[in-house]
C-alpha cells in the first residue's frame, strides 16, 4: 500500500502561496505569523480581527485542484493508496475528488469553525457574515467565547486521533510519497522518516532539498503538477 503526505508545494501551482518557500508569506510579512499563532490569537482582539480578515483573503476561496490533485485521486481509485496525509487547510483534495475518510488533516481545515470554550462549530462564512455585519470579533453564539477556524494554530497540539491514524499509515506503508513539504516542521515531517525506518520506500516530490533527502529513493524536482501525474502512472504499472 501507498501513503501520501502533501504540503503547500502542492497548492501553490492552484494559487495558493506557501508559506516558508522564497515567496512564502513568512518571509514576505514575519507578522503573518501572530494571525496563526494561538497565543497571539487569543489575547489580542486586534490579531482576531485581522486574522479573520486574512482568512477572507485567502486565494483558498477561488482555489481549483490542479493535475497533482487529481492524479492521486487517480491513484486512490486503483485501490494502492492506504492514506492521504496533509499538511494544508484548503480542502482541495476534498475538491478534487479524494475521500474525506482517507484525507488526514493534520493541520485541520480553514472552512470551519470552532468555539474555544464549548467546542460548537460552525463555518466561516457564518463568521464573515456576523462580520459585515458590524460583529469586528464575532464570539460564540451558544457560550461567548472566542471563536477560531478549525485549523491548528502555531502553539496548539495537532488532533490526536488524525496524528495517530498518519503514524500507522507510515509504519505500514511500502511507499510512501512525499510532496510539496519542507519537511521541516514536527511533528509531521518526522512520518518520512519513520516510514523509512520502518522499511517503506521514501520519495520526495519538492523543489528544494529536504532534511530527509538522504533518506529517499527516489528524489524528484520536476515541478509538481507535471511530477505527480507521471509518478502515479509509475506507481500503477
């Protein structure tokens, strides 16, 4: 069996910018990172503001799946693929076709939301619709607490379950494929490395090199919505 992890090197080819790339929003604005991070976040109604108003920009809203996208919805219907792991919050695996019950979400999904406090959902539209409406920081309906979007913010713990059911995928594994990641940031960039300690053939689809270059196979730099397409046709025969 297969399992893929994907990171924004994946989306950027659908118009979403990554993050700590050359062009990443971190290294375009540093203080992007206080709209991400929970403390800031919590303590600062400003930093709400304007978080939720950097949600309402994000090009995610316009976001179409591109070929990579759909190739490994190419490869789920062959019955090889175990997991989709991802690091992204934009839902377009979702979009391209992919089960929701395989996608793992390890950073969650910037569509939802979520009280603090109580622990209701509800969506972001909902929240941008009480903003124009004159709400600058709209609080949970239900309790009056802080509302977020369902995403994982620098400083909280990734979902339990999710980093568990991504742990057995790379332990079981026989390939697993990594794409568009740095492979910097932990908890999830240590899963290439313990899928290939546990025997499963690592390759890395991404343009820069990564901490677990020298761990893989195979190592491809083409760019990814013309690599992936071809590896899966790869993987299939």
């Amino acid at each position: 069996m297969i399992t893929v992890m994907t990171g924004a090197g994946i989306s950027t080819a659908s118009g979403i910018p990554d993050y700590r790339g050359p062009q990443g929003l971190w290294r375009s604005d540093p203080d992007y990172q206080k709209l991400v991070t929970i403390d800031y976040y919590l303590t600062d109604p400003a930093i709400r503001r304007k978080s939720w108003e950097f949600r309402r920009g994000s090009p995610a809203w316009q976001a179409r799946p591109n070929d990579a996208h759909r190739a490994l919805v190419d490869l789920e219907k062959s019955g090889r693929l175990d997991a989709l792991i991802t690091q992204n919050v934009d839902g377009l695996h979702q979009s391209a076709g992919s089960d929701p019950a395989r996608v793992l979400e390890l950073h969650g999904n910037m569509f939802g939301v979520l009280c603090v406090g109580c622990g209701e959902r509800s969506t972001l539209r909902e929240a941008l619709d009480r903003i124009d409406a004159g709400d600058p920081d709209p609080a949970c309906r239900s309790c009056g607490d802080i509302l977020k979007t369902t995403t994982v913010m620098f400083g909280e713990p990734l979902e339990p379950a999710t980093i568990a059911r991504a742990v057995e995928a790379a332990e079981t594994c026989e390939v697993f494929v990594a794409i568009g990641t740095t492979l910097q940031v932990q908890p999830a960039a240590s899963l290439a490395g313990i899928a290939a300690e546990a025997g499963a053939t690592l390759i890395i689809v991404n343009a820069d090199p990564t901490p677990y270059d020298r761990l893989a196979a195979e190592v491809i730099r083409t760019p990814i919505p013309e690599a992936v397409p071809a590896l899966v046709t790869r993987l299939l025969t």
